[in-house]
C-alpha cells in the first residue's frame, strides 16, 4: 500500500534531498509525492527509497533521486 511508503518517501527527502541542497518547493512536493517504488522490479522495491540508482531491466537504472533534483532547473 502506497501510505505505507509515505513515510520512506518523506524520508529520503527529508535525509537526502532538502539536504543537497533542492529548494524549489515544486520539486521537493514532487519527490514527497511520487511512489518510486512502483518504478522498480518488485525484488528491489525495498531498496526504492534510498538515495542510489536502482536496476530497472533491459540494463537499465532509475537514477539517484538527489543527482536527478539536483540537475532539474531550479532545483
């Protein structure tokens, strides 16, 4: 359930975002809202919520979500 994750996902923010240095509140509302999770293969759903890139099939990566708000203009 997705308000399970809530809390991962104000988390990462919290610990790893905000901190990097992302202050455009759209953004920061963005990353408190969307469930990663549901971005990844099922075996890595733990792991959704911490600041890494993820594999996502076909050799490819879900990248890391403090490089990704960092590079986002106003970010």
């Amino acid at each position: 359930m997705d308000s399970d994750r809530a809390i991962e996902r104000q988390r990462l923010v919290d610990q790893y975002i905000v901190p990097s240095g992302v202050k455009d509140p759209d953004v920061i509302a963005t990353m408190r809202h969307v469930p990663r999770h549901r971005f990844v293969p099922a075996r890595y759903s733990i792991f959704a919520y911490i600041d890494g890139p993820l594999p996502i099939g076909h050799d490819q990566t879900i990248s890391q979500p403090s490089l990704v708000t960092n590079t986002t203009p106003g970010g």
